[in-house]
C-alpha cells in the first residue's frame, strides 16, 4: 500500500469568545479565534511559515498584544504553546506571524 503525501484538506475558522461573554480590564490570554487546518496523507509533514490575522474594521485601542498559540489536535485552550506575540500593533490591517510549526496529520488549532 503506497502512502499519500501530506496535503492540506480543510482551514475553517470560529470565534469561541462569543457576544454575551465579557472581558475585565486586564484580562490576558482570551481566545478571540481558532484556527484549524486539517491535513491528509502520511508523508513528508508539512510545515505552516506564516500566518496572516486581518483585524480590518476591529476596535483596537485596548489592545496591548496578540499572542498565537498552538494547540495541536486540541480544540480547547489547554496546554497550548506560544508561538508569537505581537505589541507592536498591526501592520496596516494584517497582524502577521512567522512561524515554523510541523502539521500533525489530521487537526492543527491555532
């Protein structure tokens, strides 16, 4: 049985902080989004570079950093590793990671 090379299948996005939930002055570390790539095969693992956050149209004025996280196959913010922090604000509309993290097969969240 020949194994299929590693191939993206899927990227979906979802906002786990929903309207009705508050934030408090100070909070840190609130998941605002979930990314989740999913990939296919068995064979030289893809690696994710880059990763472009569009904050077009958002409120930004209290915002003092944006961290990325990994979480692996996990779709809950346990355990998760950083992988970027940014205070510098955006560039232009686009908060932009350079990152070099391994796919697992099947769920990547971010």
């Amino acid at each position: 049985m020949s194994q299929v090379q590693n191939e993206l299948k899927t990227a979906t996005t979802t906002h786990p902080f929903t309207v009705g939930n508050s934030l408090a002055p100070g909070d840190t570390d609130v998941q605002m989004l979930r990314i989740n790539f999913n990939t296919a095969g068995m064979i030289n693992t893809s690696a994710l570079t880059t990763i472009n956050i569009d904050a077009k149209g958002t409120d930004l004025t209290s915002v003092s950093s944006v961290k990325l996280y990994f979480t692996g196959d996990a779709s809950s913010f346990t355990n998760p590793t950083l992988l970027g922090t940014i205070t510098s604000g955006p560039v232009g509309d686009q908060y932009i990671f350079t990152i070099n993290q391994n796919l697992l097969h099947g769920n990547n969240n971010f």
